[in-house]
C-alpha cells in the first residue's frame, strides 16, 4: 500500500482545523479507507477530545519519534470507524521537541500501511508548521469567511506553494446563510475569488458541531447534520468522487414550507447529496 | 422582507460584506508584496546593474525601498546620472 499523506492547516487558530480533520478522518474510514490522523500540535493537544479518545493515550507522538514505544503502541483505534486510528501529540513536551526530518519519516512509515495519512497541524507558520507540511503532497487548508482567518490562510498557501506542495484546496467553515443574504458576512465565492484556489468543501455553522464535540463524536456520524453531510462530501472528493459543490446559502431552507421539509427529513436536494 | 429591509439599511452604513472584501483585499495585497530586506538587496543590485548597461549610473542608488501611499504599495527608485562631458 501507497497512501497519502494530507497536511490540514490554517495559519489562524480557531477555525475549526481539528473539528474538520477529525470529520474528514472519519469520513474516509467510513468509506473502507485505513485512516491515521496524527496530532502534530504539541503541548495542546486536542484531536484526541474532538474524537472521544483522550482516556485511551498510553503513548504519543514524541514517544514513537524518540524511540520510546513502537508505532503499533501510539496507534490508538477509534471507537467507532474500523480502520480510523490516532497518533495523539505529547501534551506535556515542547512543541520543537521534534525534527522536521523525524515527522516526515513516520509519515512515510505510514504511508506504507494506510491510505491516508492526515497532518493536523498545529496554527501558526512556525517550526510545527514546517514539520506538519513537510511530508505532505496535499494540503487541505480551512479557513471561514472572516477577514483574519482569509488573511492568515493567503500566507500559508504562499508557503505551502513555496514548499512545492502543488495540490491545496481550501475548506470555507462557518458559513452562516442567513448572514450573507443579509450582506453581513462574506460568501464561499468572495472567499474563493481572493485565495485563489479551489474549494474541496463548503461548510455551513452549525450548532450541531459543539454538540458533537462534547459527545466525542464526529459529527459525520450525525445525517441530521448539515455540515456533517459536507464533511461526508469533502471525504468523497478527497477520495476521487466528483461531487458538486453545494453553497450552504444555496442548501439552506427560507420559505416556512422548506424548514418544515427540513425538520421533517424531507430534504428536497437530497439528489444532490453523497 | 426583513431580509430586504435589512440588506437597504447595510448599503447606506456601507455593507458589512463588501467592507470586510475591500479590507481583506487590501492586507492581502500588502502581504503579499512584502518582500525580505535580503530580497530588496538582491532586486536593487539587479537593477542597478542593468540600468548601468544603459545609462551612465551613479555606482548606488540615491533613493530606494518600498513606500507606502495609503492602500498603495510602491517601489520607490531614484538614481543619479553622470552628465555627459563631467
């Protein structure tokens, strides 16, 4: 096996990077893929609390590039998804504690045994986000509609095309319908339009996220949801499905007749969904 | 309709949307000409070396860098020229 080592990264903290890895991880488990998703933001981890597996981490990250277990010890196996496993980041180590060189050869060690094999990267543009986007041969970069985060992800697809990384594409979260049609948030097409790359994945706020979150569960696991249906989505084009993408402001019900639809379950672009 | 009513209030305070673009628009911009002081050494001995292949340049440039003109970004050059017969 070849697989494919996805870098996800964002430059601005607190977009939703780690809730998307988790639910693009997952996604691709859920389509028969062997899925590892390392956490490579060392000292504050959290992949493992948006997956439910804080209470399972014997070893980590910095264990298994210092020698200190064997790979097979840090893989931690998700509860749910078969083949989704875990590398959690060290919680109580310095974040330069290793080498650019140490990440890409476990990187390419597991590109052996999985598909995929997905880089959170920590935020920033330092020396965790050099070692995170070293191994990678794609880039997923999340971004939301918000002048810093689109700010912050301009630069890091400069480094990342400064890095050789040919193939980035971006994920636009948070999108609130409601408030692009009344002209108070910027749209996918604004954002779009200035990064100058393509969209893998348009994703709608939903509140369901936090739930999910503090239940341990990916959201994908949830059909009621509407970004989880997207991370569905982005998961399928990841794996080589050509998929429309559907702009929320589009997807999102206005008439009382479609939020009724809605409710009901009777979504009437279903056609259109994974 | 509160849509509507909503969207006409916007334009006349300037809309959140088109000023958030126009701002974003603009620190990209400036971002993305930022260039290192080692990259402006590099660009300036490059230029002065091909102006010198035309014009009898003064050996250093009496005026150069970047400035800012308020969104604007310019590259600023100014050299001296030996005139003829001095």
């Amino acid at each position: 096996m070849s697989g494919k080592t996805i870098v996800m990264t964002s430059g601005k903290g607190g977009v939703g990077k780690t809730t998307a890895t988790a639910n693009v991880g997952t996604a691709l488990a859920l389509r028969s893929n062997r899925v590892v998703v390392i956490d490579t933001d060392i000292g504050l981890r959290n992949l493992d609390v948006v997956m439910g597996l804080e209470n399972r981490i014997v070893y980590d990250l910095v264990d298994v590039v210092e020698g200190r277990c064997r790979l097979e010890q840090a893989l931690i196996r998700d509860k749910h998804a078969g083949d989704l496993y875990l590398i959690a980041a060290a919680q109580t180590r310095d974040k330069d504690c290793i080498t650019t060189q140490q990440l890409v050869g476990l990187c390419k060690r597991l590109e052996d045994d999985f598909d995929y094999v997905i880089v959170d990267c920590p935020a920033g543009i330092e020396q965790g986000f050099r070692n995170a986007i070293a191994a990678a041969r794609e880039a997923l970069v999340v971004t939301t509609p918000e002048v810093s985060a689109i700010r912050d992800a301009d630069r890091v697809i400069g480094l990342l095309q400064a890095a050789d990384i040919r193939e980035i594409r971006l994920i636009i979260n948070r999108i609130n319908p409601a408030m692009v049609r009344q002209g108070n948030m910027m749209d996918a097409s604004d954002v779009l339009e200035m990064l100058a790359v393509d969209a893998i994945g348009l994703v709608p706020a939903d509140d369901r996220v936090i739930t999910s979150t503090n239940n341990g569960t990916p959201v994908v696991y949830d059909s009621q949801s509407p970004s989880g249906r997207e991370f569905v989505r982005v998961a399928a084009r990841i794996d080589g499905e050509h998929l429309t993408l559907i702009d929320p402001v589009d997807e999102t019900p206005t008439s009382i007749m479609d939020k009724v639809r809605n409710i009901m379950g009777i979504n009437r672009k279903a056609s259109a969904h994974v | 309709m509160f849509d509507f009513l909503r969207k006409n209030r916007n334009r006349g305070h300037g809309n959140p949307r088109q000023v958030a673009r126009e701002r974003v628009q603009s620190a990209i911009r400036r971002d993305r000409i930022e260039v290192s002081s080692p990259q402006l050494t590099a660009l300036r001995d490059s230029m002065l070396f091909t102006i010198r292949e035309h014009l009898p340049a003064a050996p250093e440039f009496a005026e150069f860098g970047i400035q800012r003109d308020g969104d604007e970004l310019f590259l600023i050059s100014r050299v001296r020229l030996h005139q003829q017969g001095h």
